[in-house]
C-alpha cells in the first residue's frame, strides 16, 4: 500500500537551530494529520507524538512502513544504503521546506 507522508504548519527557528534543525510541525500521511514532530535543534532526535490518545502505535508502524518502502540512501564515503526511517523522511521535508522558504518563525 502507497501512502504519502507530508509536513504542514511548519516553525523553524534559524538562530535556535545549531547541529540539526530546531523545528515543530505537523505531520500527515495521505492529506490527513497523523502526528506532530519537534526537533530542540541540538543534534537529537526527532521526537514524534501522537496527536489525541497517547497511543504510539501507529508512529511505530509507520516507522516500519518507512523502512520497509522507502527508497534507501547512502552517505558520501560509506560503501552501504541505509534504511529511511520516519525520522529520516520528515527531516528531508522539513529541509526541503527550509530551502524554499516555506515555513514560519
């Protein structure tokens, strides 16, 4: 099954931002709102949540839905492909959004 994960209501904060990107947005998967993410901007993870009922589940099994179906990606200078996690594919949108100045502050 296809699914398509996407970002909206993005807030990036540039001067907050110092390993990784320090953002928050909500996350969607086939146009509907799934979960929220936040990035403190420090190097961490990702820290995905679920948006009513505490109930992570459905993060997990889209995590593995993610890895299972997502095209892999590789790092200059290593001789391997690694998996696209969740954490991997929202940090693409979000900096792909950051490029094209599509967020607020």
């Amino acid at each position: 099954m296809k699914k398509k994960i996407g970002i909206k209501n993005l807030k990036y904060c540039d001067w907050a931002s110092e390993e990784t990107n320090c953002f928050s947005a909500t996350v969607t998967v086939d146009d509907e709102d799934f979960c929220t993410a936040q990035d403190e901007g420090r190097g961490g993870s990702i820290q995905f949540r679920p948006i009513k009922d505490y109930n992570y589940e459905p993060i997990e099994k889209l995590d593995l839905w993610c890895i299972d179906n997502l095209p892999k990606w590789s790092v200059k200078g290593l001789d391997k492909s690694l998996d696209t996690t969740l954490e991997i594919a929202v940090a693409e949108l979000v900096e792909d959004r950051i490029e094209k100045g599509q967020y607020t502050k």
